[in-house]
C-alpha cells in the first residue's frame, strides 16, 4: 500500500516509517508545521508546541532521508491556532481545565494534515502515525474498534478517542503491538539519529501564560464557606485538585476542588473534598456503538494518567452522558475527558460538565 507516516521528529513516529517500509509498503513521511513565526529557542523541544519547532522538522526530515522516503512538510498553522490555541485559551479562561491533545489529533493531526496533503496530489491509502493504540473490526456492528496498546504504560488510546469510523478506516498504528523499549532498539538498530531523543511528555513546555495571553486578574481564594484564605492572579494558573502553588499557610494541605472564573474566585478544601460520586460529560463522541442507547457497565479514564475506575455511564438528553462512578474519584475535572472502555475496546468519550 501507500502509505504517508505522520512524522515529528521523534523516535516513535520514526520506527512506525521504519516498519511500514520494512513490510514493502510505499512509505511518505508528513509533518505538520505548527508554529507561524519561527521561534528563538535553539534546541530540541521537549513538547508538541512551542520554541525548537525548526529542530524537530530537521530531524524528521533526516530520518526520512535515512529511510529513502520523500519529506512533506505541511503548513497546519492557522488550522492549529483556530481549531487548538484558541480553544486552549478559551477554556482556561472560562475555568475548565481541557487537553488539547485530543482536540489536536482528531481536528488537526488526523484531520487537516493528511487532507493537505491529499490536496497537494500526494496519493496514499493509509495514514499512519507512532501512536501506542490498535485497530480492530466487530463482524456483528460492522463497526471498526479503537483498542488499547499491548505496552499499557505507552497506550494512547485516551488521546483518540474522538477519531470518526471514516478516520479509523483511514489509520494504521504500526507500534501497536509494540513495547517501548523494543522500538528504541529497533531505531538504535537501524542507525536512526533520533534513537536516544526524549519524548515529547507536555503539550506546552513553557509558560501557559504565553499562550492565555491574558494579564493579570487578581481574586480571591476562598474555602467552603466562602472565607477569604489568599489571593490569585488569574484562575487559569489553576486546575482541579491542584495543591502547589496557592500560597496559603493552613494547618492541613488544601486543593482546588472548584474553579468560579465567572467570580474570579478558587475554592479549596482538604483532600476529602476532592472527591466526586459522579460527572455529567457532553460533546460525546461513540466508536464502538454508533450512540449510548442504555445504561452500560464501562471502565472510565478521567484524565490520560488516570487509572481506569469502574463506572455506569447513562444516556441523558442532549446527547450528554452521566458517569456514576463505583468509588468516589478524585479531582473529576470540568474540560478534561471521561474516555470509555469494555476491557481493551474504546467505546467512546465525552468532555466532562460538571462533577458531584
């Protein structure tokens, strides 16, 4: 088959190249450009956005020409700034915490990259990415599955949850089946420069201000019972259950449990108050089913680290879902997602609401 490869300059995109060439495959290597002024910082970047963009792009394009496949670089700027940034920054400042991972991949990196691409007359049946997930097929749905990856530390199947079946059609995740540590030494093997480089862990490496791009808003930091505790600048430096940071001498450890950005105000408590029974989640996306008919008995991931906890997800009107969790669950955050799993299946996700 044809094939283009979603290239970053890292390793794992890197062996996912290597691998689809290895099995005879017409390989092409695609980058997203992301940045619209190039940045001033000068070495590798350790996350998805931000200073060191033009190193990575140099790196792709070394590895590309290791492998002896042609290099595309597609400039998805503007489509990043309207469908990711912006979103980015309007959540904080509406007092939601989002990811703007699993908003990238499915607009963007899964979205506007491969139909540039297309556009520009580059042919391929599959596009394929270094993401740790697995594709599968149900022959009674006839619907194509989203599983976890066999390297449970690496999966990534949290992040694409909001993949579409035209999508999925489309993809191919070569590593799979594949443990982190083999696919270093398959690139250390092969010569790849990028074997040894660090992954890319955060979104944005530097200040999030940089992107709120919003001055200061002092407010207060209030308990329970709306007693004043200290100030903040700005609720956006702030997330549910955070404890760093707040600046408050109390004679137990208070966190976040909610964030009032329309009062300009944080409310705190003790850990205990972290907790949450269950979440309303909407915007839902379904790969599984083609939507939530009944109630289902589901593992549910509440952020990408999060283990999965044992939960009913119920359909409510709107197209929203309930999530009635078994346990309590801790900092069950408004902008994060609540992702779906039958064992290794995906069955869908939404964006969490609101958490009682």
């Amino acid at each position: 088959m044809k094939i283009a490869v979603g290239v970053s300059g890292g390793v794992d995109s890197s062996v996912a190249a290597l691998l689809l060439r290895n099995e005879g495959h017409e390989v092409s290597g695609i980058m997203m450009k992301l940045c619209r002024e190039p940045s001033a910082g000068g070495g590798r970047r350790s996350s998805c956005y931000g200073p060191g963009e033009e190193h990575d792009i140099e790196a792709a394009r070394e590895v590309c020409a290791r492998l002896d496949i042609p290099f595309h670089l597609f400039d998805c700027s503007r489509e990043y700034e309207e469908a990711v940034l912006r979103y980015f920054r309007d959540e904080y400042l509406a007092g939601r915490t989002p990811n703007p991972c699993v908003r990238c991949n499915s607009l963007v990196k899964f979205g506007f990259l491969p139909g540039a691409a297309r556009r520009s007359g580059l042919l391929f049946d599959r596009f394929a990415t270094g993401h740790y997930a697995r594709l599968d097929h149900d022959p009674v749905s006839k619907r194509l599955l989203l599983k976890t990856a066999v390297d449970k530390r690496k999966d990534q199947s949290y992040f694409l949850y909001r993949l579409t079946q035209e999508q999925l059609a489309a993809a191919a995740f070569p590593l799979g089946e594949c443990l982190k540590s083999r696919v270093r030494r398959i690139a250390c093997d092969a010569g790849l420069p990028v074997h040894d480089h660090p992954e890319s862990q955060d979104f944005y490496a530097g200040d999030w201000n940089d992107l709120v791009r919003q001055p200061e808003a002092e407010g207060d930091i209030v308990d329970g019972r709306g007693a004043v505790l200290g100030r903040h600048k700005g609720t956006w430096n702030y997330t549910i259950g955070q404890r760093k940071g707040l600046g408050i001498a109390h004679p137990v450890p208070l966190y976040v449990v909610a964030i009032d950005a329309a009062r300009n105000r944080l409310v705190v408590g003790p850990a205990e108050e972290t907790f949450r029974a269950s979440c309303v989640a909407g915007d839902c996306a379904w790969i599984a089913v083609d939507s939530l008919a009944e109630p289902q008995d589901v593992l549910v991931k509440i952020r990408s680290a999060a283990r999965p906890a044992p939960a009913v997800v119920s359909p409510l009107a709107g197209g929203r879902v309930l999530v009635t969790f078994a346990a309590p669950q801790s900092a069950v955050t408004p902008g994060q997602s609540a992702v779906f799993y039958r064992d290794e299946v995906v069955v869908g996700g939404g964006i969490i609401e609101s958490a009682a």
